[in-house]
C-alpha cells in the first residue's frame, strides 16, 4: 500500500508544472519609433522592467531599469555588466511615464558590446543591487545598438 501512494505521490510531483518556471518567465519585445530603436523586457504580469534604447545622431545606450529605481534615488553611478566585463558609469533616476527608472547613459560603442556571447546576460548594480535581466538581454542590446548605428 504504501510503494503505491508513494509511486502516485512521484508521478503526480513529475506531471505537474514547477512553480519556479511560470514565475521567472520575461519576455522581449522591439520597436523602431520615430528613428528609436527600443528593446523593452515584461515580466511575467506584463509590467515593464527594463528598456534598452538607441537614437540617432548620437547613438548613446540608454539602459532604463524599472525594478531598482528606488536603490538608485542617492546614487550616481551604476555598474552595468555582461558576461564578465562591467563598467562603472554615470546614472539617475528619471520619471518615464507613471513609473520612475534608473537611467543610464552607456558612451556609444561601449567596450562591453564587443564581447557579447548568445547566453550573456546584463546586470544591473546600484547600492549593492542588483538586477539581472532575462535570457537574451545581452543580444537584444547588441541588436539594439547595430539597429541604432547599421554596423
């Protein structure tokens, strides 16, 4: 009696979805809008918590993040990071819509873009934070940049 309960208990954990999946799932999505390219990253409620964006002539990176806002309000540099290369650069915080983001300006061509790997993620550190954003991020800037300056 009891292998059996025991065997039904074990096909009935494996059957079932892990809660762990449905709670971390982000997703991607672009726009190119009046001359902007935008990367914005969702969770899984739908609520933005992170946008890369790039526009022409300057061809800066703005890297907005929407979860560490109110860790940011007192500083005034961030480190953002892929893979294992992070720069310290200059941020604030800034309304952008009815939600304040941390923004930071990354120089155009950051050193960090030219090493990008397809499994890299950006981290986002500020006051001992930090947020890391989903699976692709690191891509998603890259394409960001490439749509921002063609090559």
């Amino acid at each position: 009696m009891r292998m059996q309960l025991a065997a039904a208990l074990c096909i009935a954990t494996l059957a079932t979805p892990g809660f762990s999946a449905a709670q971390s799932q982000s997703t991607w999505t672009n726009s190119y809008t009046d001359g902007a390219v935008t990367a914005t990253e969702t969770d899984n409620h739908g609520r933005v918590t992170a946008m890369i964006q790039c526009r022409p002539p300057t061809g800066d990176i703005v890297l907005s993040d929407f979860t560490l806002a109110r860790d940011g309000r007192r500083a005034r540099t961030s480190g953002v990071g892929i893979g294992n290369m992070t720069v310290n650069v200059p941020s604030r915080v800034e309304r952008n819509g009815r939600d304040d983001a941390l923004m930071i300006n990354l120089p155009q061509r950051p050193p960090i873009l030219a090493g990008v790997q397809p499994s890299d993620h950006i981290t986002v550190t500020v006051n001992n934070r930090t947020h890391t954003l989903s699976d692709g991020s690191a891509v998603k800037m890259k394409e960001v940049a490439y749509g921002c300056w063609g090559s």
